[in-house]
C-alpha cells in the first residue's frame, strides 16, 4: 500500500511540475486531464515499477489534481502545494472495484484493494454502498479507509430554538444558553512528555533511526490530541443539531485570523510570539471545523453573523462599550450594570443577530448569512 501511495504522490507530484512551468501569455496551455492519462501509459510502458502499481490510481491521482486546479481558478480552493512521503500518504479507488467489500463480522469487514489484496478493517459504522473509498496512513503510522457516502441531514427538531455559539480560545465554545463547552486538549503528563520529545527531536541527528523513533512517538501524541478534538466537534456539532432549530455562529475568516505576523526581512511583524500562540489556539478548538460540520449535519439552519462588536455589546440594554468586558471571564455593562459571562453575552448577541457599528448604533440587523438548503434524497 505503501507503493501504491508512492505511485499516486508521483504522479500528482509530476503533473504540478507541468502545471507550474505553464505562464500566461505561453501559446499552449498546460496539459489537462486526458493529455495527461495519454502520457501515464507511455510512462508506464517505459518503467517497470510504475508499471507494477493500478494504472486506475495513477489514472484517479490525475483527476484528483485535475479537479483542485479547477477549483483554484474558481476560487473555491487553495492552489495545488507538493506532496510529500510521510505527509501526504494515500490513494483513492473508484469505479466497481470500491464496491469488492465483505463483511465478516459485527466489528470487521475486509476489501479488496487493486495490486495488493484483502485487507481488513474495523467497522465503525454501518458498511455502505459506496462508489470510492479512500486509504490514508497518517504520520503516526495508522492506516484508514474512508468510503464516499454522504449521510443524510439530521432533522430539526421542530422547537423553534435559536441559539447562538460564540468560539473562543479558553472558552471553546460558549452558548447562548449559558452552557460553555471546552475541547479536550493533553493531559499535563502527556504535555510533558511532548516537550521531552521535542528537546530529543532538537538533539538527533538527521537521517537517523533515533530521529525516526522520537518522530513518531511525536507524531503518536499529536494524533492522540486530534482524535480528541474531532470527537468532540462531533458530539457537539450533533447535539446542536438535535436540540435547536437555528444555529448562529460569527462569520470569522479563520485562514486570515491564522495568519503568520512574522511579516519580511523589511518589515519584520511586531507581537510575532504572541500571534503565534493565538494562532496554536484558535486551531486546537477547531473554529473552523466545528462550523463546516454543522453546515453538514444541520443543512440550511446554521447563520451567520458579523462579528463585530458581539463581544462588545451588552445584550440587555444594546450599549457598545469595549471597556465593559473587564477580562476574558467577565463583561460588566457600564450602563445598566448587568454582569454575565463576557462569552455567554457575546452568545446571546450572536443568536439575537445582533451587529453593531462604530459609532453604537445597535439593532438586529438583516445581513445574516444563511447557507444554502442542501438537496437530500426522500
């Protein structure tokens, strides 16, 4: 697997370098999809260890590229990077061979995979019929089958709720309803022993088995901090589905807010530590993934709303004063004297709708965002 993961790095690997010599202005264009599958079967008639992987692999890395460079001139997506060994490992299959799987138990199904054979894996949930499936080796060493099957919405409960999330850095995740919801991070041992590893990673030489070990002891940790995090976007992103019929989140451009502030050699950025350990935090609590999953599972019932000022604003009498919120922890209104949790009241605006402007004006404005209702299936 390992191989065919190779195989499919090469491939995209080289059909970026051909897309990157392109420039506008040149009289031919770069080769898409179908001049490009023309040269694989040369390439692969020429060496035998390409020759030895699934021409459909190869074939499907090119569409896979062929795709995010669509993408990119849409504006939808980033622009094609390098894959690398160790990083970027897996493949994809489509077409009847996705669809060669067995179940053999409760817990176990196995597949079989094109140039190397039955492979079993572990059943996290029912076995679908899907069109492609994906496996995928991360840097901790694990292999995973995903399968391309999208569920279906989960159903409004038909309350007429509305509640608003408002996603910070020490709070993950504060409610209008006055619950805060914190995602699971390393434990203080385990944080230790990250820091030791990182001291040995210093230390070890490049190239060697040592460096290899520390690695993936590393890696392991850090896998075991993101399989923490997603599970609790999941259970949050479902409870939020099941229990409100709108859900209003601030519309934040989290890619801009993640910037690096280290800035150029002519103009070094100021504050770059600090920004940086912003920017570590805002992605450990998953902003941005716990949205795109509640885009997901509860289809046209998530908003958006401008963010600013909601931190600002008191949200019982509507006054702007940013030096109410006394610290992170409490916002103390300087008009009317309400005191709450300065994250709840930044909620409260955001499921009220609530924008402000400059000058103090406050009022539900009408500028919510509303995704679009995806089209499902009876």
């Amino acid at each position: 697997m390992l191989e065919q993961c190779a195989h499919a790095r090469f491939v995209w690997n080289l059909a970026l370098e051909q897309w990157l010599m392109w420039r506008s202005g040149r009289r031919s264009s770069a080769p898409r999809f179908v001049e490009q599958a023309r040269q694989l079967t040369d390439a692969r008639a020429d060496n035998d260890w390409l020759r030895a992987g699934s021409q459909m692999v190869q074939q499907q890395a090119l569409r896979d590229f062929d795709q995010a460079v669509t993408g990119f001139f849409a504006r939808t997506h980033r622009r094609p990077t390098w894959r690398k060994a160790g990083q970027h490992e897996g493949f994809r299959v489509v077409g009847p061979q996705a669809s060669r799987t067995e179940k053999l138990s409760r817990k176990w199904g196995r597949i079989l995979v094109p140039k190397v054979g039955w492979i079993k894996f572990r059943l996290s949930r029912p076995l679908p019929e899907a069109q492609s499936y994906r496996i995928a080796r991360d840097t901790a060493g694990r292999w995973h089958i995903a399968f391309a099957m999208a569920p279906d919405p989960i159903p409004a409960p038909g309350n007429g709720e509305v509640v608003g999330v408002d996603r910070g850095v020490t709070v993950s995740a504060a409610l209008s309803t006055g619950e805060l919801l914190y995602c699971p991070r390393l434990k203080p041992g385990e944080k230790t022993r990250l820091l030791r590893l990182q001291h040995r990673l210093a230390r070890a030489q490049h190239g060697s088995n040592r460096r290899a070990k520390i690695k993936a002891a590393f890696a392991t940790l850090k896998a075991r901090e993101t399989d923490r995090r997603k599970n609790w976007v999941e259970l949050t992103s479902t409870g939020l589905a099941r229990r409100f019929d709108v859900i209003r989140v601030e519309d934040l451009k989290i890619r801009s807010m993640t910037r690096s502030a280290k800035g150029t050699v002519a103009t070094p950025g100021k504050n770059v530590r600090q920004k940086a350990g912003l920017n570590r935090g805002i992605l450990a609590n998953g902003w941005g993934r716990l949205v795109e999953r509640l885009e997901q599972k509860a289809a046209g019932r998530v908003e958006k709303v401008p963010a600013a000022y909601t931190s600002q604003t008191c949200s019982r009498c509507g006054t702007m004063d940013k030096k109410a919120r006394e610290s992170q922890a409490v916002f103390r209104c300087r008009s009317c004297g309400y005191t709450v949790n300065a994250d709840v009241n930044a909620a409260v605006n955001i499921a009220a709708g609530r924008a402000v402007t400059a000058r103090g004006a406050d009022g539900v404005q009408s500028a919510v965002k509303r995704e679009p209702q995806l089209a499902t299936s009876a």
